[in-house]
C-alpha cells in the first residue's frame, strides 16, 4: 500500500510567519507533527511519502503514485483543504481525512471517503482491520480517550527537516480548565494525560540524530499541568540528558499564567532548555473573564506574574481576546495599556469567534447569534457571532487597536520592556549560521530598507550595551514584528478609512 500523506496550507495569518520565515530561510514554521505520528502507526511494509503544502508543490505524478491520501487540517486550513480533496477525487484517489478541522465539522466535506476522527491510536486500528477485511467504513469516532504512553515516537525520516524553522514534539494532551470559547477539551478532553520521561527523550534523541540544533516546540496545551510530575520526573531527566548529551536546543511550550506562583518549577524548566512560553491572557478584565469560563486568571496581579516568569528566564508570549459580551469600547485601550505595560512582544489579539463544540458556540447557536462557520483565525478581524458590541465600532476598534500595537514605536518599546525584565540565557559566542542570517537580513531589510530603521537601531544599540545575552532574541522579535505588521496590513487595512500600520 502506497500512503501520500498530505498537509494543507497555512494562510498568511499570525502565527504562519511566512515574513519572518524569508530571514532565516525557511519554509514553514512547524511540522505537521499529527501525520507523522500517524505515519508511525501504519504497517511496517507500506510505503509513505509526504507533502506539505506549507514547504512544497503536489505534483501530479505523487497522487497517481498514491494508493491513498491521508490529510489532517486545522479549520484555518480550510479553504487548502478542499482545493487538496478537489484534486484527489479529480485523480481517483482514495481520500482518509483526520485531526481538529475533520473531528468537529466532517458533515462539510462530503467528498471524503474516510473519516478517521478523534484521536488516531483508538480509531485508526479499526479502520486499518476494516480496511485489510475488504470492508472499510466512511466513518470511524469515539468517546473515549487513549492511553498516550503507547503512541510511538513521529517518523521523523519521511520529513524534510531543513525547510522548517523548528520541530515539535508532545508531552501531554488535555486540559483541566472549561475556557467557552477553547475546543481543546472538546477534541482532547479535561483529563490530561502524559508520556513518560523516556518516551519524550526518544523523541528528542530521534531529532538529535538528524542533526537538528534549532528550537523544540512542546506543543502541549497547558505543560505544567502535572507540575509534581514535571518537577520530580520529566524535567530532572531532561537536564541530565541535556548534560550527558551536550545538547543545546531550546524549548518552547504553551502553559497557564499559574506557572508564577512556582519558583522552583521556572527554574527547573529554564535548566531544561526552556525560553518561551506561550499564555492565554484573554484580558485584564476580571468579570469578563469570570464570565468566559476562565476564573484561574483571576485574584491575582496579572502584570506581576508575567514579569515574574520573565524574570525566571522566559519569555511570554500572550493570547487575548476583544468581543466578549462585556466588553465596552474601553476595552481597547484597556488592552493596549496591559500589552504594551506587561512587555508580551509578540501579543496575539483575536476577535472572539466560536468554534464548533466549544460551550461559546452552544450558547450562540441556542441565542441564534451564529453568523457563519468560523474561519479559524481569530486574528484576521472578523467573528461568526453577534456581539453585543455594535459590529462596527468593535471591528474599527480592532483594527486600531492592533494598528498602535505593532507600530513600529510601540512595538520596539515594548521589546525594550520585556528585555528591561528578561533574564537572558548567557551568551553563546558560537553563533549558529541561521541566527547569523537573521542579523545580516534585518540589519539590511529593518535597519537600512525599512521604515522602522529609526526604533530598530536604538533598540539593538541599546540591546549591546545593556542586554548583550538577549541580542539574538531582541533580533528574533524585530524580524516577528515586520512580519505582524505585514499580516496587520493585509487583514485590517482592507477596512475603508482605516490607516496602515506606521
């Protein structure tokens, strides 16, 4: 059997950063970690082959070599998605779809022939005997959630490692918290559920032996669940394996903004490896966010716990949401003064949208306030429900909001204010020959060619003589904000009367 895995293309959004990724000379930001692992769960005598649409074409000759295509998508990639099913039935193929776009909305794409929903250890075997037995079904789903100590490590050697800007791996799946307006426990459940120490080193050592160096995203939607487990388990034997091992790649991860109340476990992950940490901040208001489900980010300094991870060594990237039900016009400015106080460089506002399955989306279906199926980027300045904002002081309001956000000016302050309470890794004279890249590029395209040269070269002067361990990352931010002003540009300027990003 002949199995083309393909994945879909991302489409200029956000976290695509298909303008930074020309710095560094990458394709695309992260692999499609779930068609890997799947790739790992299949008989051993079929062969496999890969296309990712986000790094390379689909050529003809590849689905007339296909027995079957196998396609996982989020609902972002929606629009690639049909284009790929289009040309599989076109040539004949046979088409397996799976993962979060599929599991919620497979009733859309009637195209499809197969349907391996939820997650693939319990569903996928089924279908595989199903399909060995001559009697194969269009649809395969369940309720119930796997043990992930049993999922085998991704099959790293069908992928085109070189093209992507960082690999991915995960610990653990699920969240205990009930955000409304989050699909994550619709698709993974409340319970979270971990691979062992030895699995995730496996993991990493299959990296290691390709030869990667870069940056690891643990792609876990809250890491630091099992915070005893991390501390007495998981991070311990990352540090001694990172010794024995000399190794030097850098983590990243997603977690909640509880991981300030533990000192012990900030540090242990910096010793680990870890640099960045991704939190869903939502916003500063406290009833709205009593509101959305979202109480653990309340009774506590928001502000000073993000300065506190930072000043552990990591630096926080942040998720927020304007369109509650709540929300008034002064939520605008009220957003803007907390990004631009906390130092979140890279702060990804949306607009709320409701995403099938989530509690938001019920409740909207039920209020009769859903307009169309969400499009999946909460950052491209529309939503699929009625707000109680009018419509079109929220979108404007957006839009200048995020127009101030990522002005030059303001955004290069806000570098300088993580950087101000960031504590740096030491600094690595061996330079790597992708940071290299990006420091000749933005010294050219930001300090020379751009707009910006003005705040770009005060802040990287100031970065030498006051920061000289976060040169590399104040770089790495400047190169993320010409690509944010880029997206800025192509969503929100469309709106009439609306001004470009300075």
């Amino acid at each position: 059997m002949k199995i083309l895995f393909i994945y879909p293309e991302f489409p200029d959004t956000f976290w695509s950063f298909k303008h930074a990724l020309k710095f560094v000379r990458k394709k695309a930001a992260f692999p499609p970690l779930g068609l890997l692992t799947v790739a790992s769960m299949l008989p051993e005598k079929w062969e496999r082959h890969l296309i990712d649409l986000n790094v390379s074409s689909l050529e003809t000759e590849k689905l007339a070599w296909a027995d079957m295509v196998f396609i996982s998508a989020m609902a972002v990639q929606q629009e690639s998605t049909r284009k790929v099913i289009s040309l599989c039935k076109n040539a004949g193929v046979t088409v397996v779809a799976g993962g979060p776009l599929f599991t919620t909305s497979y009733d859309q794409f009637p195209n499809v022939d197969h349907f391996v929903l939820n997650e693939a250890e319990l569903t996928l075997p089924r279908f595989l005997e199903d399909l060995k037995n001559g009697c194969p079904q269009r649809l395969y789903t369940t309720d119930e959630f796997p043990d992930i100590t049993r999922t085998p490590s991704p099959q790293w050697e069908i992928l085109e490692t070189r093209k992507y800007a960082s690999m991915a791996i995960q610990f653990s799946r699920g969240c205990p918290y009930q955000c409304d307006f989050c699909n994550i426990t619709t698709l993974l459940g409340h319970k979270v559920r971990t691979k062992t120490s030895t699995q995730i080193i496996a993991e990493l050592e299959g990296l290691q032996k390709l030869g990667w160096k870069e940056t690891i995203f643990f792609v876990d939607d809250n890491f630091i669940v099992h915070k005893s487990y991390l501390k007495n388990e998981l991070l311990p034997a990352l540090i001694e394996w990172r010794r024995l091992n000399s190794v030097t790649n850098q983590y990243l991860t997603e977690c909640s903004i509880n991981l300030a109340d533990d000192q012990t476990l900030m540090d242990l992950m910096v010793q680990a490896g870890f640099i960045q940490v991704f939190i869903g901040i939502e916003t500063p208001d406290d009833a709205t966010l009593h509101a959305c489900g979202k109480p653990h980010n309340t009774s506590r300094n928001l502000l000073d716990n993000i300065k506190r991870i930072q000043q552990a060594g990591l630096e926080v990237q942040g998720g927020f949401i304007v369109g509650f039900d709540n929300d008034t016009p002064a939520i605008f400015q009220k957003q803007i003064e907390f990004i631009q106080n906390s130092g979140i460089v890279t702060a990804m506002v949306g607009i709320l949208q409701a995403l099938p399955g989530t509690k938001l989306y019920e409740r909207m279906k039920s209020e009769h306030r859903l307009l169309n199926s969400s499009s999946g980027d909460n950052a491209d300045g529309n939503t699929n429900i009625i707000t109680t904002m009018d419509s079109a002081t929220l979108r404007k309001g957006y839009a200048d909001m995020m127009n101030h956000l990522y002005a030059p000016k303001y955004y290069y302050q806000r570098i300088r204010t993580l950087l101000q309470e960031y504590k740096a890794p030491e600094f690595n004279t061996r330079i790597r020959i992708t940071q290299f890249m990006a420091l000749v590029r933005s010294t050219v395209l930001l300090g020379i060619i751009g707009r910006e040269r003005f705040q770009y070269w005060k802040m990287l002067l100031w970065t030498f003589f006051k920061r000289r361990n976060a040169l590399f990352l104040a770089v790495t931010l400047s190169i993320y904000g010409h690509h944010f002003r880029k997206v800025c540009q192509l969503h929100l300027n469309k709106e009439k009367g609306l001004t470009e990003v300075a």
